[in-house]
C-alpha cells in the first residue's frame, strides 16, 4: 500500500490568496486524480498543496452569445462539463468527449485543468480543445497570460507553465458544423484519439493520446498527399497500449474512411 507523505494544505475562497500561495514547492491541486499518486509514488514532493476548488470563478461555465464563445473554469470538472446545458449546446463534442473520460470516480473529480496542467498524452481533452481553438488564460500573482493549447501543452507530462502560475479558465469558439472527434482505448486511458473538422473545402485535423502532445493540421479537402505526408511524418508512441506501426494503421484506416466519405 502507498502511503502519502505529510503535506501542508492551504485553502483559501479567494483568487488572489491562492495566486500568492502557489510556488514550486506549493502545487495546485483540483481533483487530486493525478497528482495524489504521484506524490504517493514519490514522483512529486511539494511541502503543501494549494486547493483550487472553492474558488468560485475557477467552477464557472459561462457563455458569451454576442461572441459565441463558451469560458470554462480549471477546476469544472469532467462530469460537470459533459452534463451542463451551455456546453451541451454550444460544444457537443467537448461534451460527449468529457462524458467518456476515463470512470465515473475520475469524472467526478478530475478537472478540464487538472487533465491540460498534468499533459499527461494518453488525453482526450487537449486533444479536443486544441481542434476547437481554445485559448487557456493563466495567471500568477504578477499578472495574466492567454496561450493556445499547443503553447500551453509542450510536451509529454510538460506545460509551458511557470511554478508560480495556474491556469484559471479555457475559453472556446462555439464548435463549428462538421466536427468529430472519435478515440480507440482498450486501457483505461485512450490510445488515439481523432478530431475532425470537415467542411466543403477543408480537413482539419487533430491527432492526440499516441502523441507527445496533440497535433493539429489544417489541409485544403481532397489534398490525399497532404494528409499521407501527415500520418507518415507523425512520431507515435511505443508504450503498452501497442507500437507505433499499430497505432499508424489504425489512424489512416479510420481517416480514409471519414475523409472518404466526406468528399
Ligand atoms: C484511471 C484514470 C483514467 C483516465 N482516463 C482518461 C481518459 O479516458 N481521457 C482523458 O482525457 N483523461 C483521462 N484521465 C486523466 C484525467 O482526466 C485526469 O486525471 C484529471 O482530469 C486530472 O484532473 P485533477 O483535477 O484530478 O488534477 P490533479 O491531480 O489535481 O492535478 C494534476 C496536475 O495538474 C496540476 N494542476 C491542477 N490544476 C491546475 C491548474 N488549474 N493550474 C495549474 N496546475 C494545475 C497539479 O499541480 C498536478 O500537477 C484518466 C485518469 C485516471 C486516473
């Protein structure tokens, strides 16, 4: 059995006061699903965590209709996202992907932030988010920064994040016609995952979980030699869940049969 070592805890209602008590020895903390068993296995040792869950603003889902964007605050978590009415609406693939993250006990708990912040690749949402455009706002207690998926998740288990900085909310564009998102996992985390946004005229296309990080091109429709270029040059992961030549067979099969049938 791991047992966890002593760890201060700080709690605060307040944004400010949580910004100023996060540092590189004092990690946020949401749903704890990822970050409690890496302290167990002694992989992180902060001296205390810093808990983001009563801050209001880091729960809130709010929609802007004039600019047809949805925010969603760090610490919602996934089974809040999938469940809420606005997200429902305005981004039914987000919500159907956050719908099947991992198990009810992970849903329940686990974040939006937690799930981007930790950059763990076998991932479902950065995958998704990255296709929709979001931006992530980060903050610390000097000031605020807004990044895109790709510049905040820089590589596997690693954020362009600074110690003293949390990511407080991600705002998204209302999801466009034509999107999918579509994930084989045979594990308890996926082992590819595919977003799609197909129009008359163009691919979009986001590959994520057999990734480092998830991996966007944006190809004019019909352009078979672009999107071999892109399944061909894409460095996939060698891990349990298969090799890379498995995980290549499989993402080119399910994207001529998607892209096929949309032309
Ligand atoms: C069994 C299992 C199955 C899973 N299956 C899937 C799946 O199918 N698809 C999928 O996408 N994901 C899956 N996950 C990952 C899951 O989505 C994440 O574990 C969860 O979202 C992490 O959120 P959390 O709030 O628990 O993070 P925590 O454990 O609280 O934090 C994780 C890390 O992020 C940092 N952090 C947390 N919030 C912030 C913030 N706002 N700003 C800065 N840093 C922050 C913490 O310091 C820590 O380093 C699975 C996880 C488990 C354990």
């Amino acid at each position: 059995m791991t047992t966890l070592p002593e760890v201060g805890l700080v709690r605060s209602d307040e944004l400010p006061e949580v910004l100023a008590a996060v540092d590189y020895d004092h990690a946020p903390y949401a749903g704890g699903t990822e970050l409690v068993p890496a302290m167990g296995l002694g992989l992180r040792r902060p001296a205390a965590i810093v808990d983001l869950k009563r801050v209001e603003a880091l729960k809130r889902i709010d929609v802007d209709a004039e600019a047809g964007a949805v925010t969603i605050g760090a610490a919602v978590t996934h089974r809040r996202l999938s469940d809420h009415p606005a997200a429902r609406a305005h981004l039914p693939t987000l919500a159907a992907a956050a719908s099947r993250v991992g198990n009810a006990r992970v849903r329940s708990t686990g974040t939006v932030g937690g799930n981007l912040c930790f950059a763990e690749p076998r991932s479902d949402l950065g995958c998704v988010l990255l296709a929709l455009g979001a931006t992530a706002e980060v903050r610390s207690g000097l000031g605020v920064r807004t990044l895109g998926i790709d510049e905040l998740i820089v590589g596997a288990f690693e954020t362009s994040l600074e110690p003293d900085e949390i990511l407080t909310t991600v705002t998204l564009p209302f999801e466009r016609p034509g999107m999918s998102y579509w994930k084989l996992q045979s594990h308890e985390r996926p082992t590819l995952g595919v977003a799609l946004v197909v129009t008359e005229d163009r691919w979009e296309i986001t590959v994520g979980a057999a990734t480092e990080r998830p991996t966007r091109i944006a190809l004019a429709a019909g352009d078979t030699a672009g999107l071999d270029a892109f399944v061909d040059g894409l460095e996939l992961s060698d891990d349990m869940t298969g090799p890379p030549d498995y995980k290549r067979s499989v993402l080119r099969t399910h994207l001529e049969r998607t892209l096929g049938a949309a032309r």
